[in-house]
C-alpha cells in the first residue's frame, strides 16, 4: 500500500503543491505526477473502481489520474469552481465543494460537462468537508474561512426534505476542516480549535448521524505534534488516517486509540490522502 497526499502551497500554506507519494514504511518517494495542470492540490478521492484517482486543482479544474500519475480526464476550467473537497455520490458522480460559492457541484465521473450545483449558493458559510450517509443524506461540515469566523457546525441535507438544511451538531470545541463517514455510520470530523490560533486544540471529533451528539474524541501523543488536521481517510484494519502539518497520523477506530505518526515530512501542509496499491 503507498499512501499519495495533497500539499497545497500559496494561499493554504507553504507546502508542495504537489501530490507526494509515500511507500508503505511512510518513505518519500517523490511526486506523483508531475503533470502542470496540477497547482495547489486539495481534495483527492478514489473513484468506485479503485483504479482513478480524482484531484481537486486549485486552478479551477477538475483531473483523473491512473494509478501511475497519468492525467486521463480533465474537466478543463470551471469559472468560479475553487475547489474544496471531493467525493463520489451514491448515484456515481463526483461532488466538489466550491469554497467561494459556498456550494457543492456534481459533476459526471468521465468529467465531460460543466455539471449541476447540488446545493444552493451559500449553502453554508464556508463548507469544510462533506460525506454521503445511508439514505443519501449529504452531511456537510460548515466551518471557518481563513480570514473570517463560521458557524463551526455539521449540517444535513436530507433528500426527503427539499434539501434544506438542518443543523446537526452543536459543540463549543468544534472547527471542522474535513468529514468522512465512518464504516459505523458515524460521523468523523477533522478539528482545530478556535481556527488558526497558535494554541488551538487539535483533534479528530466523532458524532452520531442521527443525534448529531460527540460520540468521542481521537488525539495522538502530544509529543507528535499534530497540528493543522485536514484531510481524512478509511484504510484497512479499521485505521483512520489523518494528514496535517508535516506528518500524517492514524488511529485505530476499533478502539480509538492513537496507532501512530504514519508520515513525517517537512512543509508537508496535508490537505488530503488516498490509499493505493
């Protein structure tokens, strides 16, 4: 298994802008992919087949990539996309949360079409990561922007109900920056709290789906040094991955104990992962 991360770089940190690849003791390998058309990765997901892994570019595009760093799709320049984080939906299609629109768009897994907002403009103030639920449910983590305040909650949008939100959670030490589903049904957010303080309190918070209460919190060591928590991912053997600055960390979710620093790489700024063989 090689574990491949998103490093942003201008605006979101002085990272990479790159996507790295990491062999299976956590070694640097180098780039993945070397292609131009990549600038300020952000989301990165797998797509159902397991064989395409899809890259949010912060130039406003969309790009599958084969197992070997290969573009072989490309949405070409979406005007106003600002690319979040990324999902393929239960209907096959692969979502994208739009940070300036405050939105999420869904476009066709072979890429070829401007596709359809999903969600209204300004759906949130500042969406931070999203998952499907059972029943097709779109929870979405409404957080900070970098240089303004947010709401700091999760909401639902329940496809029985026109689609209007509800707010799920409340809790005082949440500032989401990514979601996942767990395999439990739960809900899994990334937290740094209050949002880029130089003390904030570092974490990886699970809620339930139904109640929206704090079903736990997963910390590592604080000798780690677990900082900027983003992007989230399921691996085999029940771990839970999370990349951030210089490292990535996992968990055992079974147990929800800390099972160690994965990663560890100067000016990593992690945004996203994705497991591969």
């Amino acid at each position: 298994m090689h574990i491949l991360v998103t490093s942003a770089s201008g605006a979101n940190g002085d990272g990479y802008g790159a996507i790295l690849r990491f062999g299976p003791e956590g070694e640097f390998t180098g780039p993945f992919s070397s292609d131009p058309r990549i600038a300020d990765p952000r989301g990165l997901s797998l797509d159902p087949s397991g064989a395409l892994v899809y890259l949010n570019s912060g130039d406003d595009r969309v790009l599958a990539l084969d197992l070997h760093g290969y573009v072989v799709r490309d949405s070409g320049r979406i005007s106003g996309l600002d690319p979040g984080g990324g999902e393929f939906g239960p209907d096959g299609r692969y979502y994208v949360g739009m940070r300036r629109e405050r939105s999420v768009l869904a476009l066709p897994a072979d890429l070829d079409g401007e596709g359809e907002s999903f969600l209204p403009e300004g759906a949130v103030p500042f969406p931070r990561g999203f998952g499907f639920g059972r029943g097709g449910a779109l929870y979405l983590a409404s957080g900070a922007a970098p240089a303004a305040a947010g709401d700091n909650t999760i909401v639902v949008f329940e496809r029985n109900a026109a689609m209007r939100p509800r707010r799920l959670v409340t809790d005082p030490k949440l500032s989401p920056l990514d979601l996942k589903l767990a395999p439990n049904g739960n809900i899994v957010v990334s937290s740094e709290w209050p949002f880029g303080a130089p003390d904030a309190v570092t974490s990886v918070r699970e809620y339930d789906p139904v109640s929206g209460q704090l079903v736990r919190v997963l910390v590592p060591e604080d000798s780690v040094g677990f900082r900027r928590p983003r992007g989230l991912r399921f691996g085999p053997g029940g771990l839970l991955y999370c990349a951030g600055e210089d490292n990535v960390v996992a968990f055992d979710f079974r147990t929800g104990t800390f099972a160690g620093t994965v990663v560890r790489l100067a000016r990593l700024n992690g945004q996203a992962l994705v497991l591969v063989p």
